[in-house]
C-alpha cells in the first residue's frame, strides 16, 4: 500500500472520529453518553495523529516519496584524463 492510501485512510479516521462516536453513544443512557463519546474521540484522534506523525516524520512512506530521500546536486563521477 502506498504512501497516499495510508495518509487517506489515516485522514478519514481523524475527521470522522467524532461523528462515530456521536452515533456509538446513542447505545449508552444518557448520562453516560458524553464520558463514552469525549474518552471514545480522545483516543481515536490521538491515535490517529499519532499514526500521522509517524508516517509524516519517520524515514517510512513519506520519506521515500518525498524530495528529501533525495539529494539536489546530481553527484557523477568525474572522468580520468
């Protein structure tokens, strides 16, 4: 799996973290629905932009995509006389 796929799937879990748990609380009485959905969304967004992080600052997926596994000055061998 590439780079973009992981960063998309990745992305989604972050922005709909808070709309699933929204829909999960409705499972629990209402008292108890915002302690489900604020521990619930806390950890799946921290997860996330752990993951993201990771991805984003490792030499893993983004490094091997990106300009910085390469360098700028091209390096060729110099022919002997």
């Amino acid at each position: 799996m590439n780079f973009f796929n992981w960063f998309r799937q990745i992305a989604i879990i972050y922005l709909l973290a808070f709309p699933a748990m929204v829909i999960f609380g409705f499972a629990f009485v209402p008292y108890m629905r915002y302690k489900i959905v604020k521990i619930g969304n806390l950890i799946l967004q921290i997860s996330a932009l752990y993951f993201l992080t990771t991805m984003l600052t490792s030499k893993s997926f983004y490094y091997k995509n990106s300009k910085n596994s390469r360098t700028l000055l091209t390096v060729t061998p110099c022919k002997e006389r």
